[in-house]
C-alpha cells in the first residue's frame, strides 16, 4: 500500500504499545477503524452525489433542447405576443401559404386552358 512491509509494521505497531500503552491501544484502534468506515461512507456518498448531480444536468440539457426546439417550432415569445396580437403563427402562415399555391396552380391551368 504505502510500501510498508511487514517488519516496518511490527516496528510501528511496537513503537505504539510503547508510547501508548497497551490499555488504550484497542480502544485507539477501534476508533481508528472507525473514522476510516466514516471516511469511506463520506466519500461514497459524496461519489453517489455527484453521479446524480450529472445525471440530473443531462436531464436538464435534454429539457432545455426540448424547450428550445418547441420555442422554434412555435416561433412566437411572449414579447411579441404583447407587441402586436394580431399577428399570425406559424400554423396561419403555413395554411395561407398553401391556399396561395393552390391558387397560384389553378390560375396556370385556367390560362394554360384558356
């Protein structure tokens, strides 16, 4: 792990009995072993938070294209509706655009028959 073999580990584990004693040594290792499951609990969920925070952004991104497309499709904002009312949507341009096609394709054949 961090290089230490096991006569380092002896060496350090010698050195606590001594400095510490060997009353309060298990007590200092369960805490020990303690703050480490913390530790590891804090940095999974953290992990978990931010693969969720992602997660969430794409979703986002998603409805943001969505809405941005449907505000192009739609092609009218809120402005310009308070501007001037009578003006026509997309659907009105596309239906009298199509009456004049259809008026302009009979108007051919009548002259052409003419």
């Amino acid at each position: 792990m961090f290089g230490i073999g096991m006569p380092e580990l002896i060496l350090i584990l010698a050195i606590a009995l001594i400095v510490i004693g060997p009353k309060k040594l298990p007590d200092l290792a369960k805490s020990l072993g303690r703050a480490m499951r913390e530790f590891k609990k804090a940095t999974h969920e953290l992990k978990e938070s931010i693969e969720i925070e992602s997660e969430m952004s794409d979703v986002k991104k998603s409805f943001d294209d969505l809405n941005q497309d449907l505000r192009d499709t739609i092609d009218v904002s809120p402005e310009s509706q308070a501007d001037s009312p009578a003006k026509a949507t997309p659907d009105n341009k596309k239906s009298s655009s199509g009456k004049a096609k259809k008026e302009t394709e009979s108007g051919t054949e009548e002259s052409g028959n003419g």
